[in-house]
C-alpha cells in the first residue's frame, strides 16, 4: 500500500483537507451535523487522493524523463523514496488507473449526496488538471490552472454547508486559496525542481522569468492572501474580531511572508523554496485550529 499512497502524496493531502474543513467550518459558523462532517472527511479524501494519483499518471512520461537524471530530495510533508512510484516503475500504470477510478468514483458518490453540485465542481477539478500536467512544456501560465484545482475544494466545501452560497464571498474564499496555491505552494514546488524541469524543457515561472521574478510573485501573492484572510470573516456569522484577526495575520506573517522573503533575498539557496512549501503546506491547518478554537470557546461563553 506504501507505493499508492505515494503516488497519491496522500500526507500532503491530508493536509490539504484542512483548507475546506476551514472553510466550511468558517461559513457556517458552526459544527455541521457528525454525519455530515464524517462523509465530508471521507469524500475529500477520496477526492485528493485521487487527483493528486491523476497527476503522475499524466506526467508519467515527463516523469520518467526527469528520472535519467538526479532528483531533489522533495519536501519534508511529502518526502518518501517512492516519489513518483510510476515513473521509478515501483508500480504499474493499470494499478495506478485502477487505484485513481476506486478513489473518483467514491468521491463522486460522496459529491452527489452531499451535493449535486459539487459533481461538477469535482469533475472539472479532475479536467484542469489533466489541462495543469498537458501545459509543463507549453507555458508557465499553467500556474494559474493549479490555483483553480487547488481551489475547488474549498469552493465545494461551501455547497456542503451552504446550498445557495453568495457568489460574491465564494470569490472572495476563492481568492484566498488562489493567491495561496500560486505563491506558496506552486511557484515553490517549482523554483525547488528547476534542475530537472530544465531536463525536460519545462515552462514554469523561475524557468522562464527567473528567480528575481519568481520571488516577487512569491512575495506579491502571499501579501495578497494574508490581505484577503483578513476579509475572510465577512463570510462567517460569526462575531470575529481584533483578536482572531491578529492570529490570523500572524499565523500569514510566520508560515507564509517570513519564510517567503527569506526566498527572495536568498535566491541562491534553493532549498529555501522547499522550506516555504512546507510553511505554507501548513497555513492552511494553521487556520482550521484557529477558527476551530474561536468556535469552541463561543459555545463556553455564550
């Protein structure tokens, strides 16, 4: 099992459920229904373990390029031997199609019964990024394919609380996770595989633009998504003041603007850009204890 659950980079998904379960915890202002939580839980997981499978599958055969060569030791919240498990042939593409279609198909399930609509949100998720992996070669715009997928989570966590959301706060969650996605986790993940993206020809930003313009979109969009976490609780019912704003802000400032101008100064340490990933993989949890703690002592105070 250790091979697919690398192929599915499955602890970096489990942190990824932090983003929705904040999300959905933020617009309602409250603890859902245990049933509701536990097909939520399980339907996401489905969901990332499945679209971060469908990744390598496309890429297998960029992948494999990049395997002539050495590869970088990856990222501490998902580092592991089997990186890329189809491109080191430590598993067969048929297993890792079956294991994708088991984890989709369950995920849809679990979309259609706690939404409809979030089949859509799901399946053009799965689209993008097929469009995300087909781009490597063609242009490092593709950066603005992965804030969508990363996105729609959090968009679909929404519909589960919230059946008919106001469209102008779905764009302002959406925003957030955009702005977050291009500069602390993209941008990075590239900056940090620029050896072997340079092997396969691949377009990404520090490629094309260079490590100058890289860490000022870094910088730029990381400002931007602790600008916009701080309109974040105009989606919440909750009476969130100066204090869970403060926390807010710093939890931005530690995880995301700090270690993301230490990447900018120090543009030649490129393992710098794998220490952001990791700061910034960990935002989103940061967010999820907080309004989780401001929930509970709601409850005791009220």
């Amino acid at each position: 099992m250790q091979r697919f659950w690398a192929l599915s980079r499955t602890t970096h998904g489990v942190l990824d459920l932090a983003t929705p379960g904040f999300v959905a915890l933020l617009w309602l202002g409250n603890f859902p229904p245990l049933w509701t939580i536990a097909l939520s839980l399980f339907t996401a997981f489905a969901a990332y373990t499945a679209i971060y499978a469908l990744n390598d599958l496309v890429g297998i055969a960029v992948d494999k390029e990049k395997f002539t060569g050495e590869i970088n030791a990856g990222y501490s919240v998902e580092a592991s031997d089997l990186r890329h498990p189809l491109a080191q042939d430590a598993l067969s593409s048929r297993s890792g199609w079956l294991w994708f279609a088991g984890w989709f198909a369950a995920a849809l399930i679990g979309s259609y019964i706690l939404n409809p609509a979030i089949v859509v949100i799901l399946t053009a998720a799965a689209l993008l990024e097929v469009v995300y992996c087909l781009l490597l070669k063609v242009t490092y715009l593709r950066t603005f394919v992965s804030g969508l997928v990363k996105s729609s989570g959090p968009i679909a966590a929404i519909y589960v609380v919230d059946p008919n959301p106001a469209i102008q706060l779905v764009l302002l969650v959406f925003a957030w996770v955009f702005f977050w996605e291009i500069g602390g986790q993209n941008v990075p993940a590239d900056w940090n595989d620029t050896v072997e993206d340079k092997r396969v020809n691949a377009k990404t930003i520090p490629l094309q633009l260079g490590t100058q313009t890289a860490g000022i979109i870094v910088l730029l969009t990381l400002g931007l998504t602790v600008a916009f976490s701080l309109l974040l609780p105009r989606v919440s019912p909750l009476p969130l003041g100066w204090l869970y704003l403060l926390t807010s802000a710093l939890a931005g400032f530690f995880l995301l603007l700090k270690p993301g101008y230490e990447l900018y100064t120090q543009q030649k340490e490129g393992r710098r850009a794998a220490k952001l990933f990791d700061n910034a993989s960990y935002y989103p949890m940061a967010q999820l204890v907080l309004i989780t703690v401001f929930l509970i002592l709601g409850k005791f105070t009220a």
